[in-house]
C-alpha cells in the first residue's frame, strides 16, 4: 500500500509499504482531504470498504487501517482516465495521461436533451440564493442536463461560476444571470448559431418585465413591481428597478427581485435551447431605434468610436439622440 500525503507527495513508509510483482499492482493511499477527498467516518479498523468513481464501483483492496482510507491507486487512477507505473530506479509511482479505452470529454459542443424551463427556473432561483446569480444560472441548466444526458456534464464544476456574483464580483458589468446562462448555451450550441442564441438572449433581457418568475417558496414573499431593465448591465438594470420599486439595492426586496430574474433568464435561455433542438428557433427581438441613430454618427462608418449592441439612452442622458448633439 502507499500512502499519499495531501501534498501529493509519497512519504517514506508509504515506500516501504508499496508492494509490486513484475510491474503488476500498484496500490495506493488517499487521506481524508487528500486527492480523492475519502472520509473514512465511523468505519471500523480492517472493514472493506467500497469505491465508486463517477458512479461505477471499481475493484480492488480498500481498507480502514489507522483512520485511513487505503484505496488502490492503480484502478482509481484508470477510472479517471490515467495509467500507473512504478520506476524502480527512483521508488517512484507515477500516474500519467488518458488510459486506453476510457471515456474522454465530447468535442465541442457537447450533446443537449430538452429540459423543463419551470424546473430550470426555480433552480435558477434557488442557486441565486446558494451563489449568487451568474453560478445560479449555469448551476441550473448544467445540472439539470447532468440528470438527463449524464457525462460530460457530471464532471462540470458549476462552482466555477461563482465569480459572476453582482456583475464580477460586483462590478455591475454584464449581468450574471446572462453571463452564467450564456455560456451553458455555449457549452450546447454549435459555433455557427451560438451568437445567434445569444443575441437573442440579451436582446430579450432588455425589454422583458423583471420579475415574473414565482418561487415555489419565495424568500421575500412579496409582490414586486416589473419593469423592463433596459439594459443587459447589472448596474443600470438593478438602478432602474430600483428607481421603479423604491427599494434599495441592498435591500432582501431587492435581491429576490434578482433571485426571480435568474429564474426568468434561465426559463427563457431554455426554451431558446428546446426550440433550436427542435429546429423551430427564430429571432424576435429588433433593437431600438436610437442605436441606429447614434451609430450614424458614431459607427465605424462615421467617428468609428464606438461599437457595441446597447441602447446608449440607458447611460447616456440625450432628450434627443440624433445627431448632432453635445
């Protein structure tokens, strides 16, 4: 047996301990908290204990001995996609690349089954409350399809997504519930119609009426008041929600309103992806017409800049935006 330090590095009586018979059986030790994470509990000293990875149990030894979980490193590490050799030269165990015959991560983009968008909507609500809104919008529907399509979604760390929280880690840049929802529709669609999906995600967050979603079992139990956020940015979004509701930006009020919006965008980012499975998807979303007419001064064919998709009335106060102005 060898038993793995947390550094990752063999100690000595774990060297003492590897046995090998003509490059054979390499087995090996996993504290808790080290590499694989085992937490023996409560388990009796000398009692067998079992190993799944990624839902298949694999063969070999495992074994209580001092509070430790010995596992065999040599199955574990093959069910994770690498091969085990030991150098006699060195004393070295060494766990390297993809074993033959395992399952590696699909090439982009990976498969999509039709998901429910009331069940991802309220996951969306309840991972705003968990991590925030961009971790709450990715959670929902990667999680959702790792119930439904399985791998490679099962070995995506949604955790990862946290970052987003109040527009990077609140900045008020891109809203999170779009920055997590766009890319899980990156993660499904193809590189030839992915901006078209995306497109018309942000296109549609700047006119639809926040918050419509109703939570099974609302944090604030309350009726909000809907507004369109005008722009796909946290800031002027939450600025003008809160201009229309009088409620502050700190306030519970407040963040449900941005609990129920992750459960909106993540509904709708759904019902994007059903529609273009079913080959039935179409744009519908035309942008204001003050775009055009500040781009006609500003555009790569005038000034050429500025570029973008906002509607630039959102932050910059014009009465009338055609030009010229000052």
């Amino acid at each position: 047996m060898v038993e793995e330090r947390n550094d990752g590095k063999l100690n000595a009586l774990s060297r003492r301990k590897l046995i090998t018979a003509g490059a054979a059986l390499a087995a090996g030790a996993v504290t808790s908290g080290g590499v694989l994470g085992v937490a023996p509990g409560m388990a009796a000293a000398g009692e067998n204990v079992n190993v799944v990875v990624n839902g298949k149990e694999i063969s070999g030894p495992a074994q209580i001995v001092k509070g430790t979980a010995l596992v065999p490193a040599r199955p574990v590490a093959e069910a994770l996609g690498a091969s085990v050799a030991w150098e006699q030269g060195t004393k070295t165990v060494k766990i390297t690349g993809g074993a033959a015959g395992v399952a590696a991560a699909p090439a982009w983009p990976w498969p999509y089954k039709k998901l429910d968008p009331e069940v991802v909507a309220q996951k969306g609500y309840d991972g705003y409350y968990k991590g925030a809104c961009c971790y709450g919008a990715f959670n929902a529907i990667v999680s959702e399809l790792a119930k439904v399509v399985g791998f490679p979604y099962t070995m995506m760390p949604t955790d990862m997504f946290r970052y987003g929280e109040g527009g990077i880690a609140g900045w008020s840049t891109i809203c999170g519930a779009l920055n997590g929802a766009c890319a899980a529709i990156n993660l499904v669609v193809g590189e030839k119609d992915v901006m078209k999906l995306v497109d018309e995600l942000m296109g549609w967050y700047t006119t639809y009426q926040f918050p419509n979603f109703k939570p099974v079992t609302p944090k604030v139990d309350k009726e909000l008041v809907t507004n369109a956020a005008g722009s796909t940015l946290c800031h002027v979004s939450v600025t003008n929600w809160c201009k229309v509701s009088g409620y502050g930006a700190k306030s519970p009020e407040r963040s449900e309103r941005c609990g129920r919006l992750t459960g909106d965008v993540v509904k709708y980012a759904v019902q994007l992806l059903n529609d273009y499975t079913d080959g039935k998807f179409a744009a519908s979303y035309l942008p204001p017409a003050s775009i055009g007419e500040c781009m006609g001064c500003h555009g790569d064919k005038a000034m050429n800049n500025t570029r973008g998709k906002q509607d630039c009335v959102q932050c910059h106060d014009l009465p009338n935006p055609k030009p010229p102005h000052k």
